[in-house]
C-alpha cells in the first residue's frame, strides 16, 4: 500500500469514528480520491541525475527536479485538474469565481504548472478564466502533486542528506510547511509541501529567513509534547513539527500537516504565519 492509500484508510477509520469529517478534511479526501483514481495514466519514467551531477547541482544550491525534466501526460493531467477544480469548485461554494465549471485547455495548464512550478503567480490566468487566484492554485497543485512526489520519492533515494541544509526543497525548491523530530536523535527533518520530500535541517535555524538568533526563536509545546509551534519573532513565520519520539502509531506526515489545522490557528492567533 503506498501513502496515498495508507491515508485514505486512515480517513476511514477517522470517519467511522467521528460519523462525519470535518469540512477541510472531507475535501483533502476527495481530491485524494481524484489523485488516486489518476494514478494509472501517470507516466513511469523518472528523471535521473548522476551521482556527479547530484553533488554538482546540491553544492550550488540548486533544486534536482528541473521543470524540462518532469514526464507529464498532459491529457491525463488535463483529466485531473478538471477533475480537481469540480471537487474544490464544489466546495468552496464561492459561485462567482468558483473553478466549478472552468475548461482548462492543455496549452493554458502548461503554462500554468510551469509558472506555479517556478513559483510564479497564477493571476493572469486566474483572471483569464474568471476564478479565484488560490482556488486556480490549488488545482495546480492538486494536478502536480503525483507526478512530483513520484519523482520525489525517486531522487531521494539516492539522496547525500549532509550537503543541504538549506530552507527550501532539494527536489522541487518549494518551502517547508511542515516538520518532524525524528526517533533517533530527535534530528529536525522538514517536509516540503509541493512535493513531500525530507530533508534535514537545523533545530536552532529559521528555515524561511535563516535567523539562528536563539532571542528570536521558540516553540510552543501540547501537553503531550507530540506536537510542536516553531515561531520565529524576525519573519514572523510559525512552522508546525510533530516530535516522533512522543508517537505511537505509525504517522503519515502528509496527512499529519492537514489534521493538525488546530496550530495552524493557534500559529495565527498568536500573529504568525503559515509558509
Ligand atoms: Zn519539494
Ligand atoms: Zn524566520
């Protein structure tokens, strides 16, 4: 079972135990369920780096994962990201510049995932088409975010974790919005939200503005100690991280970043935001 269905069983379970999933997660299971519905057209091969242009590329801060070097089916990704903006257009409920019932032609999502790849803004598009910029966002990543965690987990594999200990992914270039502590050591790892990979990272170090300043750092604890609120008081930026050592049962870091809203809010409460 690979991750995508190990969440969508835990869903379950979740659902059965609760009667009925609160609305933001209820989403995240659908477009789930549309990703994995896709999962048979996506393409097998992978992009491959030697280990000499590996340590090249690491060295000079550079992401693996180039945009040339993603394999895209554009008509099942078109498949997907129509299927995506029904699902988001539905529930966000927002009638006017809702994705609802948006045509997205090939030539357009290329362009589109290649700008949000670079991570350019959608807006042109978005007016374009007459829809919400972040719900337009969204889509894309819902479209991209297959075909970037296979390549992910793909490059990881033979992946020298000690030469990047930068704040943004070594695969895709995208920002952590997540992290953990893991077992061993309680090592920080960071999690990147486009395309799921970990990478180390130091504990005593901002990963969006690289302050190391001990007076502006801290975190905030759950009684349990399983999950912790990073801030960072110069940009003003709070990172969630789960501390493995305090865990029990298997954790899925990818659904972990949706259920723990609750510090997303207590992170904004206090004045911070999210990546
Ligand atoms: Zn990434
Ligand atoms: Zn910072």
């Amino acid at each position: 079972m690979d991750i995508s269905e190990k969440i969508f069983k835990k869903l379950k379970e979740l659902q059965k135990e609760e009667g009925s999933l609160p609305p933001y997660l209820e989403l995240y299971r659908k477009l789930l369920l549309v990703q994995i519905d896709a999962k048979g057209n996506a393409p097998a091969t992978k992009a491959s780096l030697t280990k000499a242009e590996i340590e090249n590329t690491l060295t000079n801060g550079i992401p693996l994962l180039k945009w040339d070097a993603i394999p895209v089916d554009w008509n099942s990704f078109q498949k997907l990201a129509q299927a995506a903006a029904k699902t988001i257009g539905e529930h966000s409920g927002n009638t006017e510049k809702s994705p609802e019932k948006v045509k997205l032609e090939i030539p357009s999502l290329q362009q589109m995932a290649k700008a949000w790849y670079e991570g350019s803004p959608l807006t042109t598009w978005a007016n374009d088409l007459g829809i919400d910029e972040v719900l337009l966002s969204a889509v894309i990543d819902c479209a991209m975010k297959p075909l970037l965690t296979a390549q992910a987990k793909n490059l990881l594999k033979s992946f020298p974790q000690d030469m990047w200990r930068r704040g943004y992914c070594p695969v895709c270039g995208g920002k952590p919005d997540f992290a953990y502590l893991d077992r061993e050591k309680g090592a920080r790892w960071l999690l990147c939200s486009r395309c799921d990979a970990e990478w180390l990272f130091q504990r005593l170090e901002c990963p969006y503005c690289r302050t190391s300043n001990q007076k502006d750092l801290a975190y905030y604890t759950d009684d349990k100690g399983m999950y912790r609120l990073y801030i960072c008081k110069q940009c003003h930026t709070y990172l969630k991280t789960i501390d493995l050592r305090n865990a029990e049962s298997e954790v899925l870091l990818p659904l972990e970043r949706v259920l723990t809203a609750d510090l997303d809010r207590q992170g904004q409460e206090k004045g911070y935001k999210g990546a």
